[in-house]
C-alpha cells in the first residue's frame, strides 16, 4: 500500500476568477497493490499522480472565468477521470513488466466542493461530526469493484474476460478476473475488476483503470446550520474486510474534532489494531491483508 495527503495541495496558474480554486484546496489517494511487483505501482500512482491532476486541473482553472459554475465541477471531474487513464498509460510505458496492478481511491476538496473516485476495491467516504451530541453519520461511500458484480461481470465478460468464482464459499478464495489462452489454460487471477497496472493481463480482460464514478458534494450545504463538520477517510480492503465504516468514522471523528479525545494518530491506530485482531480471530492468526487508511478534515 502507499497512501498520501497533500494539504494545501497546489495547482500553478493565473488567479482563475473563480473561488473553487482560491480556497482551500488538499489531496488525499491511496493506492492497495496487488500480485508481484503491485508495491510499485501503487508508489509510482501516488508519485505521480497528484502532479497530472494538478495539470489538468490547471487547464481547468485558466478556462474558469469563462466556464460556468457547473460546467468547471463537470470539466473538474472530467479531469479526475482523464487523470486515472493518464497514470495507467504511462506507468505501461515506465514500469517494465511484468509488474502487479494497484486499487487508486481519492478525494480531491476545492474550495466548498469535494470529490471522490475509486478504481478497485480500496473505499473512499465522506461523513459528519456533529458538534452538540457527537453522532458521525456517513454521508457518501465509494463502491468496491468486484468482479461478481452484475455490471461489472458483464462488462468483463463482453470484453473478453471471464470471472471464476470459487468453488467452495467457506475456502477464503474470492472472485477473480481470469482469461483463457489457447490451450485451455487459466492466466490472470485478478481479484478486482479495476485497477490500475496489471497491464500483461489487462488487454482483452475488461481490466480497466476508469474510475466506476466520479462524484462530488457541496460541503457548504452540509455545514450551513453550524452544527456540522465534514471529514474523508481512504482506507483499503485489508481494513474494509475487516471492520465495518460505521466502526471506522467515530473513531476518527474523536480524532479530528473532539478537544478531549485521542490525537487522530492514535485513532488510526487504534482502527488498524482493531483490524489486526479481527484478522487474527478470522484466519488464526494465519493470514493478515496490508491495511492502510488515512483520513482528513475538510474545512471551508
């Protein structure tokens, strides 16, 4: 895994005449690689990949005067998804394979507006801290892709891949995104249905690194009554398998915003531990999947 936050995350140009760039403005993406070589995927995606969005993001910005409100938030995620198929293309022409594949989940705030995409099965979410009773509510979560799904086996499928399903549910094996050569022989095995890397496998496969949405929130409706603050956690399956969201946001809501509570530190921590011991409890202390997670505030 590689994660990354970028707080202020910065995008050179001309003043845009727009306040969605002139405010505040971070970055948070995470990468889960998988199969041999997936580690360095998943570190050349967070290398790499802040510094295409912020130019495309910048083609964005000097166009902004121009560009009305709701067309800059759909050229703005327009961007976000180019920016994915552009990390793919060139880690195919940088990274010698064979190489591995890696999830890539992200949440970009611009000014009020955040937004969010996922490709693979690593999750991004947004949720709530309410100031007066400290309740968390979480507000938006990205989708896992999993090749089971019924979109997603289709499209596999119509692409030229097959999903294999495990034969025993009770074995721990999953879903996988195989294909068939000439001689009748399974190749490939993987477990997601996006991602980004996995390029010996991914042509023919229905292996794509297009994120599955890319969405967006107007935070300042959410914290108009004063009541409210807002944060984002991206977090991978190793810790999503093993712990339920509505478990994971308290806890780090008291990291974030409660004055008498844990330094945000000890809340990923103590999730990353809980975790580990659920793993431990599942498997007998055989088997543990890498657990990432990080998390931010998004203040206006």
């Amino acid at each position: 895994d590689r994660a990354v936050i970028l707080s202020p995350f910065s995008i050179e140009g001309s003043s845009s005449g727009s306040s969605l760039f002139d405010r505040n403005k971070r970055l948070l993406l995470l990468g889960d690689g998988h199969n041999h070589f997936g580690e360095v995927v998943s570190a050349f995606l967070c290398d790499e990949l802040p510094t295409i969005l912020a130019d495309k993001l910048n083609n964005v910005q000097g166009r902004a005067s121009k560009l009305t409100e709701e067309e800059i938030l759909g050229e703005t995620m327009e961007a976000i998804a180019d920016a994915f198929e552009d990390i793919d293309t060139k880690g195919r022409l940088t990274l010698a394979p064979p190489s591995g594949g890696s999830t890539a989940t992200l949440v970009l705030q611009l000014g009020k507006y955040a937004f969010v995409a996922n490709c693979g099965d690593s999750t991004s979410f947004f949720a709530t801290y309410n100031k007066n009773n400290g309740a968390t509510e979480i507000i938006y979560t990205t989708r896992e892709d999993k090749p089971e799904l019924e979109d997603e086996r289709h499209r596999i499928e119509e692409a030229g891949g097959s999903v294999m399903m495990p034969e025993d549910e009770t074995s721990g094996e999953v879903p996988r995104v195989v294909g068939v050569d000439e001689n009748g022989d399974f190749f490939g095995g993987i477990a997601t249905s996006r991602s980004i890397g996995d390029w010996e496998f991914s042509d023919g496969l229905g292996i794509t690194p297009q994120p599955n949405a890319v969405d967006g929130v107007d935070l300042s409706d959410i914290v108009a009554s004063g009541e409210l603050e807002v944060f984002a956690v991206c977090c991978c399956d190793g810790v999503t398998d093993a712990l339920d969201l509505g478990d994971i946001a308290p806890i780090i809501a008291k990291g974030l915003f409660d004055a008498k509570g844990p330094h945000l530190m000890t809340s990923l921590e103590h999730i990353l531990n809980k975790a580990r011991h659920r793993w431990d409890e599942d498997t007998g202390a055989t088997y543990r999947d890498d657990m990432t997670i990080i998390a931010s505030a998004l203040t206006l």
